[in-house]
C-alpha cells in the first residue's frame, strides 16, 4: 500500500471489512484499528536534534482575513500530539478521546509579511448558534510544514456551523525600525467555518521512509508566510559569526545604530539572528545573555531583549557602545525557547551550552 493516504481512506478500508489488508497498513503507519487517527507512530531513538518525522499530516484553510495590522489565517487537521515547554520542562499533551480537530492560527504583519511569535497570547473561542462550545489558548507552536503558528486540539459539539473568533493581546516585545510603536492594541478576527468529519478525513499522510534522521520536511505553500528569518547576507550589519548550540544555529551581528536606528543609544546594536537548521524557521521566546570581553577585560554584560523588527525579524539585540576586532562574544542560553513543538523538533532546543564569537581583526 502507498506511504500516501488519507485517514478516511483508512476508515473505509476499515468499515469494508479489509482487517488483514487494512492492518497492515494501518500497522505499517502505526495505527490501531480501534483508532486509526488517535496516536500516530513516533520514531525510537530519536536524536536530540531536529530529525525527519514518522508521519507527517497534511491541513486545509478555514480562511484568511486581516485585523488591524495583523494578516490571520485559520487552518486545521487531525488532533495530534504536541508537546509544551515550561522553563527546562517538557510536557507531552495526548489526544484525547473527544477531540475534534486541531485548529492553527498564523499571524503575520499585514504590510511586510512578517510573522510575529508573540508572547502576549492568542485564544480561539468558538460558538455555535450564539452560544460558547469552548475557549482555549492556542499555544505558540513550532512545526516542520507549518513553521510558527498558534495551534491546540479542539473540541466541538458534532458536524455543523461554527464561528471562531481569534484575539490577539498587545504586543509587549521590542520593536524596532518601522515596527517601533506598531502592535499596541488588542485586536480580533472571525471565521465562519463548517466542521465536516469526511473533510477532515480526506486531509492526507505520508509515511516517511527515513524517519529518525536528522533534517526537516519542508514547510507546505499555504499562501500566507510560515516564519522564515532573512538569510545571512540579507542581514545588515558586520556578520560576527555562527554559532549552534542545542541543534539551534545563531548568527551573531554587529550594526551601526544610525539614525537611532535601533533605539536611544550611542553605538553599536548587537543582535543575535536564531533559527532552525534546514528550514530557517526563527527561534522566539528564549532567554539570552551576552559578554563582550576585550583585552580580558568586560566590555559589556547584560540581557539581549526579544525583538520584533521588518528587516531583522524576530532577533534578540542590545546596545552595546562598540564592538572591535579581537573582541570576544559569549552567548548564554538562560531559558530555551518556550514554545511548543510537534514531532520532529521535540528534541531539540532544550539542553543549550553557551556559543562563543570571535571577532576578525
């Protein structure tokens, strides 16, 4: 049987009375056929890095709309498994028996395209005929195809119509460049969307063959942005160097605050550019420190602060005076990224050593 197909035509299958045939399949995909969608296989021995997922799942578009400043899409597949991060903590969250579908969120600056990883929050509620069925907060979520969303299993009351209503909180990060000032308000979006379980099933799976190896699916076109950061020399400023650490790549530079540029200081912006490997996905919501030393002595010691900025993206970045040859950058992880994860990057980002740079004379 083809690595493709879809869980309605698992279903089928199953309802034709194909044990033999569809056990098999459904075996080879890990699945039971009590509940061929509930809990997909997860690959043993798994690298602590990113690695090439056992199964990946397609999704499909409730709709696309903007709010205020905000592009928003509405997306959703099959209820799966994600897991939470709370400080060094990693918590797996199980599909449970009534869940009904995993909603995802994506949320962008409507005039650059930027996505914007926001720790201020975003909730789905959901209503039916005017009343509440549920009201959850979707989580801030890292996936291969899906790239940076907001997402959460989600229950509802049987086929039918719905409206959810998406809130997005203020912005309490950093900006930077045309983004200074952008962002303050609270904002909404609505989506009237019917829930048809045969649409849900036809939503595909492909089995993948070298599952357990280190790399990444490619994100899907959904025709809205998926979080990718500005490559290397699309960056500006003096390129210090790169760094990895936890399967995270850091690309660490130095620019020149012109104009104020980068805020209310004299010198030079120092900015740290974090980011999956293979797909380039930003890494948001870390906790960094840096030290600049030079001639043994400390030139500089403080936070980086999470930074939203059109031409960065999201990037961690102080002012720092000035950054010379010789001088030598020390990058402390002092929180992971506090995001949740879907297969393939659970593993990852989690035990960060410190990076160091050595600046070129």
């Amino acid at each position: 049987m083809s690595p493709n197909l879809s869980r309605r035509d698992a279903l089928k299958a199953l309802g034709a009375g194909s044990l033999v045939g569809t056990a098999g399949c459904l075996g080879t995909l890990g699945f039971e056929t009590q509940s061929a969608w509930r809990d997909p296989p997860l690959v043993e021995d798994r690298p602590n890095a990113v690695y090439r997922p056992a199964l990946t799942e397609g999704m499909k578009t409730y709709g696309t709309t903007t709010t205020g400043p905000y592009g928003v899409a509405l997306t959703y597949s099959y209820p799966h498994r994600f897991w939470t991060l709370t400080g060094t903590e990693l918590t797996k969250t199980v599909v449970e028996s009534d869940d009904s579908l995993h909603l995802m969120v994506s949320l962008w600056d409507r005039e650059t395209r930027t996505v914007l990883p926001l720790d201020s929050g975003v909730t789905i509620e959901i209503t039916r005929d005017g009343s509440l069925v549920t009201e959850e907060l979707a989580y801030p979520m890292l996936s291969q195809q899906m790239g940076l969303h907001y997402g959460s299993n989600y229950v509802l009351e049987g086929e039918g119509e719905y409206e959810a209503t998406v809130s997005v909180g203020g912005v309490s990060l950093d900006r930077t460049g045309a983004f200074a000032g952008r962002f303050e308000s609270a904002q909404t979006a609505s989506f009237a969307f019917t829930f048809d379980t045969d649409d849900l099933h036809d939503v595909p799976l492909n089995r993948l063959e070298d599952a357990g190896e280190r790399g990444a699916v490619e994100p899907m076109d959904m025709g809205f942005p998926v979080g990718v950061v500005p490559k290397k020399d699309a960056l500006p400023g003096r390129h210090l160097g790169r760094a990895t650490s936890g399967d995270a790549v850091f690309h660490a530079f130095a620019a020149k605050n012109r104009d104020s540029r980068f805020g209310d200081f004299d010198g030079t912006y120092l900015y740290l550019s974090a980011r999956t490997p293979h797909n380039r996905i930003a890494l948001p919501m870390m906790g960094l420190t840096a030290t600049l030393t030079r001639d043994g002595e400390t030139a500089f010691e403080g936070s980086l602060a999470r930074t939203l900025d059109p031409e960065l993206g999201y990037h961690y970045g102080a002012g720092v005076g000035e950054v010379r040859g010789g001088d030598t950058l020390e990058v402390t992880v002092d929180v992971p990224p506090q995001i949740a994860r879907h297969d393939g990057y659970e593993t990852a980002f989690l035990d960060m050593p410190p990076v160091t740079f050595e600046v070129s004379e």
